[in-house]
C-alpha cells in the first residue's frame, strides 16, 4: 500500500525508496530474519492527538476531490494519500504494540510517506501526518509509558516533532541536522519552552560533516543526555539523507556511520529501556545510499542483544570511529 502513495514521476519522495530497501535487505539475506508487521488504518483520535481536525479533514478532502497536492507542491497527493498516510502512522502503532507486547525486540518502519515535518495543521517537506509523533502519544496513553526518547538523525530538522513536544518533558527531542537548511528551524538556541525548556536538543550541523563527526555527536551530546533523561523507549525518525550521495544534501555520512550512529541507540536502549526501540524511515533520497543504510540500521537491530553487559561510558570508544 505504501507503494500507491504519490502523483508525478520524477518527486524525490518515491515508491522507489521502499523497492530499492527491500531489495537490498533481501540482498544482504536480512529479509527471512525479520518478522513483517502488517499496518492498520490507524484511528483517527490517535492521529487528533497531534494534528487538528480541520487540518485532517482538509486532507481527506484533498485527496477524495483529487487534489494533485496540499499547501506546496513538495506534498503531492492521490487519491489514496490519506488512508495510506493513515496506514503509515498505524504502521508505527504496530510495530510500537509489538514491541511493548514482546512479539519483537525492536522494529523498523518501512513506511511512506514521511512524517517529520508535519505540523499540527500543515503538510511539509513530503510530510503529511507526523507518523512518529503520534507513536509518543500512542506509547504514552496505551502503554502508560511516560518517558520517551526521540532521535532524528535524517538531514532536515524534524521540525514538527519539535513543535509537537515543545513545551513537554517528558519527551526529549534530539535532533542533528544540516543547518542553516529546510525548514529553517533547528536553531541551537530552540531548547523547548515552559515546563520543557532542556527537552528539545538541536545540535545544527554545517555542510560536509563526516561519520565522525557524527558519531562525536553521539557520544559526547546525544549519549550524555540520554542517559540522564532515562526515557522508556525510544523513536527514531531515520532518515537517510545526510548519506553522501544524497542529491538533497550536503553531508558525507557512509553506510559505516549509520551503522554506528544505530549501535550506539542501541545502546542507550540496552542500559534504559531494556532495547525498546522502534524507527521510523524518514528521508533518504539516493537509491543505493539509502538501501545500503537503511540495511546496516536494520542489521544493528536485528543483532543488538537482548541481555546486554551494561552501558560503560568509558568503553564508548569502541563505537567511535577509529
Ligand atoms: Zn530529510
């Protein structure tokens, strides 16, 4: 279903994304170890925790009238993009029951279209339903989780993430991204508002920067942080854009740096939040950069163990590149 989403040849964000990653799963014989999760139309009070209702009616008539797109044309839309953008965010609240549920140790979301950017009551930047911000909420009030970590790791700042969870600490929003970029937010100096001031981490990131730079990030910011916010679960919104071939942006992060950065999520999984870990494939533009990412991410997941050694920050450096 995923597959239908879209309207014009030639839109970066495309069926091809998903194709190209199970190809290469298949390829690096990680398909038969996974377990496939089948999505639901997720129900929209779930959806109305983070976007208005005027907005997801505006959307569903959108896409009923035929509407080739919503707001800018980055957003294109068939006929089918609502229930499909519906699906997507289900597809996140399954993988997120099975995790809590114990069918599966971690999960990842091979979903369209994106959601990161997504705002309360705007479609952006190829987003229409912020699939990750809805999976906090359903964590929280389904599975009586207080405490959830989100990393965004894609190019652009998840601005709608950022805005969903601004002012709450109990939601810890870590973001690097390429800055100054889309969307425009991102700002080191954006750290949450009212009771969520220190809750919001924006880590900007100039144009060029290498898996070690990343990963520095990692281990002296993201990791540090993590750790003390103590979450019960963790979202990732995985992009895949900041790989060096990606046509939409400038950073130089290698399927090796993916790898990494995975491992050491992993790893504040292990120590918190006994590996509860589900991501959600945000951007990731370049076919072979994107697939051969997306497969190191799943195959960290895949072997993380169940029943880790404990987290020692002293040995971090065994996940940094050398
Ligand atoms: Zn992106």
């Amino acid at each position: 279903m995923y597959l239908e989403h879209g309207w014009k040849d030639g839109h970066p964000e495309g069926p091809e994304r998903l194709n190209t990653i199970m190809e290469q799963l298949e390829g690096d014989k990680l398909l038969g170890r996974l377990k496939r999760i089948a999505p639901v139309e997720l129900e929209r009070k779930w959806i109305e925790k983070i976007h208005d209702d005027d907005y997801l009616t505006e959307l569903k008539t959108a896409c009923l009238n035929g509407s080739s797109y919503i707001h800018s044309l980055d957003n294109q839309l068939c006929p089918a993009s609502y229930s499909i953008a519906l699906h997507a965010a289900g597809g996140v609240s399954e993988a997120i029951k099975a995790v809590m549920e114990g069918h599966v140790k971690n999960a990842f979301c091979a979903v369209r279209p994106p959601g990161h950017h997504a705002m309360r009551n705007r479609a952006m930047g190829f987003c229409f339903i912020n699939n990750v911000a809805v999976g906090v909420r359903f964590l929280q009030e389904q599975y009586n989780i207080e405490k959830v970590l989100v990393v965004d790791w894609d190019l652009h700042h998840g601005n709608g993430t950022q805005a969903a969870f601004y002012n709450d600490p109990d939601v810890l929003f870590f973001s690097l991204h390429q800055f100054p970029f889309y969307p425009g937010s991102g700002h080191a100096s954006e750290t949450g508002e009212g009771p969520g001031v220190g809750f919001t981490v924006n880590v900007p990131m100039s144009p060029g920067k290498e898996d070690a730079d990343y990963l520095q990030v990692f281990e002296d910011c993201l990791t540090p942080r993590a750790l003390e916010f103590d979450p019960e679960f963790i979202l990732i919104s995985a992009g895949f854009d900041a790989h060096e071939k990606d046509p939409l942006g400038r950073m130089n992060l290698t399927r090796e740096g993916f790898r990494k950065m995975s491992q050491i999520v992993c790893a504040i999984a292990q120590e918190k939040c006994k590996g509860r870990i589900v991501s959600v494939l945000e951007g990731g533009y370049d076919m072979q950069g994107l697939a051969e990412s997306a497969s190191a991410h799943v195959q960290t997941l895949i072997e993380m163990p169940l029943d880790p050694p404990h987290f020692n920050p002293e040995s971090s450096e065994k996940t940094a590149v050398s």
